[in-house]
C-alpha cells in the first residue's frame, strides 16, 4: 500500500472544505496545487482508489466514491439512452 504524500493530505484536506473558500474552486486549485482543473481531478481521482485515502478521511473519500459512481451511472445512462444514427 502507497502512503500518502504531502500533496496528497493537502489535496483530500482542500477536496474537504473548498466550498468555503471564496472565489472559483478551479483558481484555488491553480493557485494551491499549480495544477490545471483537469490534473487536479485526474490526481484526486487517483487517490479516491487508495485505500490510505480511505483511512485518512473515510467520510470524505466514501462520498467522493459515491459521486463518482453517480456520474459514471449518469454518463452510462445517457449513452444508453442516446438516439443510434442507422
């Protein structure tokens, strides 16, 4: 098992209470990470399958799990769903 890095506490730390930072969650994570949106959610998407992720913050990481699997759902769904050119 990978122990966490300093990044990545500090990541799972922001994922936890970016809502009360002000302005835009993506110039946060640009100014706290120096990482574009797109890397940030590829890394904390990374770490949502840790299981040291898990043990540092099992409330946060279970939720982020949750939403995740609602999305990929939501996108399965809608291609499912989506008219086929025949």
């Amino acid at each position: 098992m990978r122990e966490l890095t300093d990044r990545d506490r500090a990541i799972l730390r922001f994922e936890r209470q970016w809502w009360s930072l002000a302005g835009a969650k993506e110039d946060a994570i640009r100014t706290q990470f120096s990482l574009s949106a797109t890397q940030y959610y590829q890394v904390l998407g990374s770490l949502l399958d840790q299981q040291a992720a898990l043990e540092f913050d099992p409330m946060l990481v279970k939720r982020l799990r949750r939403m995740r699997a609602a999305r990929q759902q939501g996108r399965s769904t809608r291609a499912w769903n989506a008219p086929h050119a025949g």
